[in-house]
C-alpha cells in the first residue's frame, strides 16, 4: 500500500505542479481579466486564443459603446480598419474575428449577437474555402470557441485549454513569467517579439512593426521574405467544394439572423495569395442565398493576388488592399 502511495505520488506531482503554475501564470489569459489583451507595453507578446479573446472583450464593451457593426471572418479580415468602414456605415464598429475562424464560429458570434438583442445594423463577412470547410468546434488552444459561440462548457474549453500547457511550453512560460525576458527559443512556443498594437475598444490590431518596415524601406522588407511568395500557376485553378448539407444549415441561419435584423452585409471572398479561385458550386449557393449583390469575389488570378507586395507574407493582404475593396465594395451602391 504504500508502495502504491508513493507511486501515485511520484506520478501525481508534476500534474499539481503543471496545474498550480497555470493557474499562476494564466499562460493564454484566459483565468483573469486584463486592461491589454495584445501585451504592448511589453518587449513581446503572446499568442493566445483570438476568437476567447474577442468574445470576452466584446462582453465588456458592448453595452458601453453600443456596437452595431461588426468584422466577421478568419485572421485575413483583421485589417479591415474601422476608420475606413466607418466613413461608409457611420456606425460604431467591432472586430469581432477569430483565428482560423470558421463558419460555425460565425453563426455562433451572430448568434450571440442576435440573443443580447444588440443592433447588427452592418456586417462585414469574409470567407474563403478554409472559412467554409469547418462546420464544428475547432481544435487546439489557439482555435477553439469560446463557451459562449460554442455553447459548451466552461469547465471543457478550460481543460482543452490547458491540454495546450505541455511540459516543454510550461518550461517557457514559467521562465518567462518569473524573469520577463523573452528568449529566443520561446518562439515556438508562441511568445513573439512585440509587432501588434491593439485597440481595446474596436478589437482592431495594427502590424505596426511590419507597417513601418514596409513604409521606411519596402524593399529591405520583401528582399527576406521573397522565398515565401512562391511561384503559381498561369492557369486558374479551383477550391475543392466547401458547402455541403452542415454548410448550407449554418450559412442559413445567418442568413435569417440577417434578414431579422434587417442588416446591410457584404460578404467579401478573400484574395488569397494561392490564387485559387473560389468553387463556382459555393459561389453560386453563396450568391443564390445571400444575394449577388452582396457578394464580391476577389479570389482567383487578378491584380491582388499576382502582385505579392499586396501581402505582408502568404496568408494575409495588407490594409491598404482592404481600403480599396471597401471602396469597390461601397462605389457600387
């Protein structure tokens, strides 16, 4: 017996610990509240759950800057800037994104709207295939919902999110917490130099670090990262189909949220470095549903995506990319 005590206990320990330090350190600022999620006034930052994020800022805030606008969409519809859309809408405009975002995560966010009763006068909505593949609770740390757009439980997402705390990230983060001098081999896990301001009203993030790399010497900026923007194909190519039965239920119900509340959206396919062009079968359910005239399709081959200094790397266009959509957007009506 006590054999099996002392095991149970050699076993146990490190479990305590992992859980004493979490709790401790709150390494993906879940556990408490914080003045700054996106931590710029500090050397470095850390990546943590956007779409918890979002959630639980747009819950503070939402009563005391009575949004009625909202960005909708993965991490490339981060830098649809709010002083932009605001001179089209004049509205009061939230950021209300996720990482890897998904179109369950997007009815759960309308949803959520839809049942505090607060005004979805305008709504920017982008897809692309990944956007649309996804039709449950993402996986990871980084990804999954938060309990309120996923209606599951609290005590679920707090483990999936502590599932993140393996013994090699605990190493770093604990090292981190106690000195506040971020290394080098932190990156990977997830604590970055410092490129982000955040905007804690509108949930607007600004790549300021890039930003001013690109304005002071664009060519110093793209010359280290030309490797990144591959060569693509001449012919255009398409995205696999996206939109089956579980798509079609969800794109559906945001589609009644919409009509409900009487919202003017746009729904923007996002210009994707790859150049795929969105499947013509979801294009047309999309158009069918929502309206062509509230579509705008910018993927494929066009003068976005053939030009890489529209791109900051191959995921995500640059604002000024997003100022000319909206314009495009908003000219046509």
């Amino acid at each position: 017996m006590k054999n099996f005590i002392k095991k149970l206990s050699i076993f146990s320990l490190p479990i305590f610990l992992s859980i004493v330090l979490y709790l401790i350190i709150d390494p993906f600022k879940v556990i408490y509240n914080y003045s700054e999620y996106i931590n710029t006034n500090k050397s470095y930052q850390i990546n943590i759950n956007r779409d918890f994020q979002s959630t639980e800022l747009f819950l503070l805030n939402y009563k005391k800057y009575s949004y009625n606008s909202y960005v909708l969409g993965n991490s490339r519809s981060m830098f649809y800037q709010v002083k932009t859309w605001n001179k089209y809408i004049n509205g009061s405009a939230f950021h209300f994104n996720a990482s890897g975002e998904s179109i369950y995560g997007i009815n759960g966010k309308l949803e959520l709207l839809d049942e505090l009763k607060v005004n979805i006068k305008n709504v920017i909505l982008t897809l692309d295939y990944g956007t649309l593949s996804v039709t449950e609770n993402s996986a990871g740390h980084l990804f999954i919902k938060h309990p309120k757009i996923s209606k599951e439980s609290t005590l679920l997402f707090h483990f999936r999110m502590f599932q993140g705390f393996t013994f090699k990230s605990m190493f770093a983060f604990t090292d981190l917490f106690f000195t506040g001098e971020k290394k080098d081999y932190m990156k990977i896990f997830g604590i970055n130099n410092n490129v982000w301001k955040h905007d804690m009203i509108s949930n607007q993030l600004y790549y300021y670090i890039y930003d001013e790399q690109i304005k002071n010497n664009p060519n110093s900026y793209y010359s280290d990262k030309l490797k990144l923007f591959y060569k693509r194909d001449s012919i255009q190519k398409y995205s696999n189909q996206s939109i089956y039965d579980e798509q079609e239920i969800l794109l559906k119900n945001i589609q009644s949220i919409f009509k409900k509340n009487k919202t003017d959206y746009k729904i923007i396919i996002n210009p994707l470095y790859d150049q795929l062009k969105i499947n013509p079968k979801d294009l047309k359910y999309i158009r069918d549903l929502f309206g062509a005239e509230n579509v705008f399709d910018f993927s494929g081959i066009n003068s976005i995506t053939n030009d890489y200094h529209n791109y900051y790397e191959t995921s995500h266009y640059r604002p000024f990319v997003c100022d000319s959509i909206l314009n495009v957007i908003y000219r046509k009506n």
